[in-house]
C-alpha cells in the first residue's frame, strides 16, 4: 500500500462514516466485556436494524472508554457496560441489552437522563490522550476505522525517512521507557542500530502482571494497530525484520485482537515483506507467557520466547547487543511503542513540550482502589497526585479520608497522603521511596493496614520468585514470615529489626529486579507508617 493508496482508503472510510447519522459505540475493554457487551452489541444492531437505521445508526464494538466505575456508595448499583453516542458525545453507564430499544429510539431525541454520563467532569477534562488518543474511537477488529483515524500514515512516513532521522526525532521527544526504568528510548534505539550483525529483534514486552495494573491490556485490545505501527517503525529505525510480542495468556482478548490486526496488516501490505511497496519488511509474532511476573525482567522474557524457562542471567552483556537468539534486540513495552506513531506524525519536539524537565510526554496509568472513579486514565507528566485523586479521580467514597497511593506495583511504595502534592514525574516518585512502574496506582483510604499492604505485596513477590538466586527465593520468604508475625499480633522489636536488615540484603544481592525491588514496599510504609508496626509490636508485647 503506497501512502497515495492510505490516504485514498483514509478518505473512502471518513466518508462513508460522515454519511451515518448516527454512531453507538460500546465498550468492549475488560470491564465492560464482563458485564456483557457482547450482547449489547448484538441487541443495539438488532434494535438498530428493527427501527429501520440502515445506513444511518451505525453500531460498533470499540475499545475501553477509560471510566470502569463511579463508587459512590450507597446500596450496589446495576452492572452494565459503558455506550457513547456520536455526533451528541452522549456517554451512556451501566447499559445492558435491554435497554437497547429505549436507547434506539432516543438517537437524534432527548437522551437517558438517568443512564447519562457527564463528560464535562474532570476525569475527561483533566486527560492528554496520546497513547490513548484513538481507544475507544475505533474498532480494533477493523484496520480501515484505524486507517481512517490517521493509522499508518506514521510508519509510511517514517519509511520515506533515513533510520537515523527517525531515531533523531524520537531522542528528540525525550520520550523515557514505560515499562518502569525510564530509561532514555532514543538511546536505546540508537544502541541497538549501532550493534554489529544484520540480524535484529523488535520486542513488545506486554506481559502486565502487577496486581490492579491493566494499562497495556486497554491498548492492546483497543488499539493493537498502533502498537504494531510503533514497532514497525522501530525495525526501520534500527534495521529488524522479526518482531514479537510477548502477552500473557491471562488476556486472551488481547491476544486475539493482536492476531487478527497482524493478518490484517499483512494484508493491507502494511506488514510482512515489501512494505509500502519499498524493499523493507517485518513481520511480527505472538508469543504467550504462562503469567510468571519474573517475565516481565527482560532477560527473563527472552528466555521465554527462545523456549527456555523464564529466568534472568546477568547483565552485561545487554540485550541492544546480545538479546533474542544472541542477537541485538530491542525492547519495549506496549505503552512506548505506542507513543511513536504521534512522535512521527507531530515531531519530537511536540511531545517534549509536555510533560516536565526531565519527564516528558504522558502517562497512562490504571487508577483503582480507595477512589469514586475508576479506570483507565491518561495524564501529562507533572501532574500532582491530588489532582488525580481528587480531581480525576473525584475523591475518596463514602467519606473517608485518603492515607495513602500505591505506584509502581509489587516494585514501587506506598506515598502518604501528606505528600500528594508531588509531581508525577520519575525523580519525585523515587524520592518518596516508590517508582512510576509501568502505571499501576492504587488509593487507599484511611481504613487500610499498611502493615498487611506490606504483607500482601511481599505475598506476591514470594510466589513469583523464580528461584534462582538465594536472596530473592529464600529472603522474600522470611520477610513474608516477619510480616505475618507482625500483622498477627505476635512480632517482637527484634523481628522489626531483621526485617529491616533482610530488606537491605534482598535488594541488595538479588540477581533481577524481581528480588531488588521485592522489599520497596515494605521500606516505603515503614518510612512513612512506621507507627503502625510499632502499634502491632506493643500490642502483642502487652498481650
């Protein structure tokens, strides 16, 4: 497909999209799926077609929408799924399918009052989609809704480009890893295009495992086109042909999508060999994981694609010059991959415009816990935690009162409430003693134990140990057993102190990150909640 052929289908599609008077879009993400939007697809087409809508309500299954819930307390409210309505930008909760006639018949009239969102409220207001700029527009089974959004167009301009022009311009963005580290993509890029050997690897790491963190499942099943066309893009860039994403089995509807928007691609002429009628090819593959967080480590993930047993090795040597099959492989996460098309498209010197110094861009982050919205947010850099808990997030529920923000997930802390005037931002996380991670953020109110938040996340740290190294298969266990003694009312000052110590040593002989970071919880809520072990220590001392 030559960019003259995209831009004619772009044209055809926005076209023939303009000539429906009405388009129902419904939510198909993770949440919404659960609650049945299957049949609401199905019920609104039937009502759609009842009615007489022909060619003028056009009805489609798209992507998450960002808002999962409004808790606001109370008795439990109904379950349904979240429908917007176009051209009005009507955004419909909680609808089920037998609400579709009612919804029908209401096109071009007065809306559902009661079923009616207010997109006027700040969880929509306060956002920067770039990442998530066309999820919930489009259909991910459908490559021409993604072409008519402006799909492509990126990677066939980056195609007209030399590799170390588009490399240049993503240095440029400033735009910093996702998956956690933040380490520099421009330079990481520029690294595995300097490695010796005309054999490459481009890889997505997708394998999201930390609990309540659901960013890059959101993408990937509502926008895998433009995950693809960002990695394509990087192959260009660092001369690859053979990519892979890694996702673990635990999202099959991301798998599925991914497959179906690969075949599409390759039919289109958009990936495979020949792109674009020019002598570059790619092509991609999907590999599954069985769910080991340890996956996650780089190392570990390559591992796994090459056959092996997920488990880390040593760096160096670093997979930009030794990775996938002993070759220079580059990795990224789903949420980098997916801020290249718009760095192409606008330039790098837009995205590093926004966001902060040294933290540029945005960020998504998967919102939960302890906080009247939830979902899937997207936010510039430098953006406070009170403005996303309170602002965004519309505040804690049933009138309590915020203690704490878990970030960065079994590797990140717990940040007080006195500190939500913190930036977002990479330096001012780990300052705290957490990490942005890959964007989980959990509120918790100000009936959470912090001594059993500790207790939980070292919990899982445990079991998803690989069992390699000594420190991390053998010291997440203990600090496990310290935990439960103290949560249980039976610690002593000396178990405080050689969980202290054990968190030192853990972190600081662990082979991977796993281990490294396994004790970052504790440390973090015995740096700002050390009262309540000492509470835990007393009590069981006058017991």
């Amino acid at each position: 497909m030559t960019p003259a052929q995209l831009a004619q289908l772009a044209a055809a599609e926005r076209s023939a999209a303009a000539a429906v008077r009405h388009e129902v879009a419904v939510c198909t993400g993770g949440s919404c799926g659960s609650a049945g939007a299957a049949a609401v697809v199905e019920a609104l087409a039937r009502e759609a077609g009842a009615v007489g809508g022909g060619g003028n309500i056009r009805v489609k299954g798209v992507g998450c929408l960002g808002l999962c819930r409004q808790q606001r307390g109370g008795p439990p409210e109904r379950v349904g799924v979240l429908v917007r309505v176009a051209p009005e930008n009507h955004l419909y909760a909680d609808i089920t399918a037998e609400d579709a006639p009612r919804l029908v018949r209401s096109l071009g009239r007065a809306p559902l009052l009661e079923r009616l969102v207010d997109t006027g409220q700040a969880f929509f207001t306060r956002q920067r989609r770039i990442v998530l700029e066309t999820c919930g527009r489009v259909d991910p089974a459908r490559i021409e809704d993604y072409i008519a959004a402006g799909g492509y167009a990126a990677l066939l301009k980056a195609l007209e480009r030399p590799p170390t022009e588009v490399i240049a311009e993503v240095t440029r963005s400033g735009l910093r890893g996702r998956g956690g580290a933040g380490y520099p993509t421009g330079l990481k890029w520029s690294t595995v295009a300097k490695a010796r050997g005309s054999e490459k690897y481009v890889v997505c790491n997708a394998d999201e495992g930390d609990p309540g963190a659901f960013m890059d499942r959101t993408v990937l099943e509502g926008d895998p086109h433009r995950v693809l066309e960002g990695m394509a893009i990087a192959a260009w860039a660092v001369g690859a042909r053979h990519g892979y994403i890694y996702c673990r089995a635990e999202y099959p509807q991301a798998i599925a999508r991914l497959r179906t928007a690969i075949r599409q691609a390759e039919g289109h002429g958009l990936l495979g060999p020949a792109i674009a009628d020019t002598p570059f090819g790619f092509r991609v593959e999907v590999r599954v994981g069985a769910g080991a967080f340890v996956c996650g480590e780089e190392t570990a993930l390559l591992a796994s694609i090459e056959g092996g047993r997920g488990t880390p090795r040593p760096r160096p040597p670093y997979p930009a010059e030794h990775g996938l099959f002993g070759k220079p492989t580059l990795i990224n996460n789903v949420e980098t991959f997916a801020n290249i098309p718009a760095i192409v498209r606008e330039g790098g010197a837009w995205l590093a415009a926004i966001g902060t110094d040294k933290s540029k861009g945005t960020k998504v982050f998967s919102l939960a816990g302890h906080v009247v919205n939830t979902g899937v947010i997207e936010v510039p850099m430098g953006i406070t935690l009170r403005e996303i808990v309170f602002e965004i997030g519309g505040g804690i529920p049933n009138g309590r009162q915020c203690k704490a923000v878990q970030t960065g997930g079994p590797s990140g802390g717990c940040i007080p409430a006195s500190h939500l005037d913190t930036p977002v931002d990479y330096e001012s996380l780990v300052g705290l003693g957490s990490i942005m991670g890959s964007g989980g953020m959990i509120v918790m109110d100000d009936s959470t134990s912090m001594v059993e938040v500790a207790r939980f996340f070292m919990g899982f740290s445990m079991k998803e140990s690989c069992g390699k190294c000594v420190p991390c298969r053998v010291g997440t266990v203990h600090m496990h057993e310290l935990l439960s003694r103290i949560a249980g009312g039976r610690g002593t000052a000396r178990d405080l102190a050689l969980l202290e110590e054990l968190c030192d040593m853990v972190r600081q002989t662990s082979l991977c990150g796993l281990g490294m970071a396994a004790p970052s919880p504790v440390l973090s809520t015995l740096r700002w909640f050390r009262d309540e072990y000492e509470a835990r220590l007393l009590a069981a001392a006058e017991g």
